[in-house]
C-alpha cells in the first residue's frame, strides 16, 4: 500500500503492520474463485458504519445491502490518488455494464472539517452519479472507521492560506453482497483486475 501527499506517490513507508501481516496472509491463501486482486476474506470485519450521506441524510451499512461495494477513503481536496482512483472506478463499472446497477462506490472522507455533504455530493457526482455516494461524518466517526479497516490517514501542517493536504492510504476495498469483506485493490491494480473480480462479486448471491 502507498501513501499520498502533495502530488506525489509513495511519500511515506508503510507504517501499518497489522495491514502488511494482513496482505501477506492474504496472498498465501487458496483462491479458488480465481481472484485477480488480493484475497482478504475472513481477515477484516463486515462492511459497517453510521455517516452522512451526500444528501445530508444520516446512513449506514443497511442502505447498502445486498450490493457489492467498493470502498475507498480519500477527500475532496485531494490532489491526484483520489480523483485518479474515482475515475478509474467509474470505469470499471462502465465496462461491467448493466450488472454494474448492483454496484457502488462509496467514497469515505477523511477531510471532515472539509468535506460536508453538499461537496461531497457536487464531488462524487462529478464521477459517477449513478454510482457513486459521498460519506462523511465526525473526526471520531471518520477515525473509529479508519481504524477499523487498518486505514492510515494524517492532515498535513497548514500554509500561510490556511490550506493544507492530507497523507492517506490509497487501496481500494470491496465488500460483496453480504457486506462480508473480499478483496482489496492496490492503488496500481489494473482496470481490467478489478472488473474482472467485480464481475464474480456480481454473480454470487451472498
């Protein structure tokens, strides 16, 4: 996994173990499913949270139920993984075709003081309105979710603006009908990987 910052890749070394320990035993296991990305079933907890949606609606892991989705944190201000790693999902489901309507992408932020729901919304739907579905919620709300999927994330230090950049982990998660965590897709993982494995997600019922 990399971390990002100010336009540039792999700015820091990965500091999660627990994640690294996770990738490791991941790639060991036997996957009959022919999976492409890498196989994370049974390593990290079902798909669970209680944010804001980009309507302004409060929304959890219900609303979601019986789609795949695909889970990625990032933030609106983002310079270059976050807008790339949208574009690339909304390709994906463009080549997945009509299966693709049982699909979503949602997009975490780890900007609260940032992000509210109507950037959020004007953001994702700049993407993927069909799709698509901007979160947000607390700095605790962001964080408890964060830690709760080994995602490392930190705000840089302010310019004279009073702007600032945040470093965040960039891989990709998907979570199949059930809500049960799959696979995980590397920041560089190919197009044509993911679409691959979304299609299987796609096919199973549970």
């Amino acid at each position: 996994m990399h971390f990002y910052r100010s336009g540039l890749r792999a700015v820091a070394p990965l500091r999660c173990a627990l994640l690294a320990a996770l990738l490791v035993a991941a790639c060991a296991r036997h996957t009959p499913q022919n999976w492409q990305l890498t196989d994370i079933d049974g390593h990290l907890p079902d798909l669970r949270f209680a944010l804001v949606a980009d309507n302004g609606q409060a929304m959890n892991q219900d609303a979601l139920r019986g789609k795949v989705v695909m889970v990625f944190f990032g933030y609106t201000h983002c310079p270059d993984i976050c807008p790339t790693t949208l574009a690339k999902l909304s390709a994906v489901l463009k080549t997945v075709g009509p299966a693709a309507n049982d699909a979503r992408i949602a997009f975490i932020s780890v900007d609260p003081a940032r992000d509210d729901p109507a950037s959020m919304h004007a953001y994702v739907d700049a993407f993927d309105a069909a799709h698509a579905i901007g979160l947000s919620g607390t700095s605790d709300d962001v964080e408890q979710l964060a830690r709760r999927y080994r995602v490392a994330y930190a705000a840089e230090r302010r310019d004279a603006a009073g702007q600032y950049e945040v470093t965040h982990s960039g891989a990709v998660y998907l979570f199949d009908r059930a809500g049960h965590a799959r696979l995980i897709a590397s920041v560089d993982a190919a197009p044509e990987k993911i679409a691959h494995d979304l299609r299987l997600l796609l096919a199973t019922s549970s």
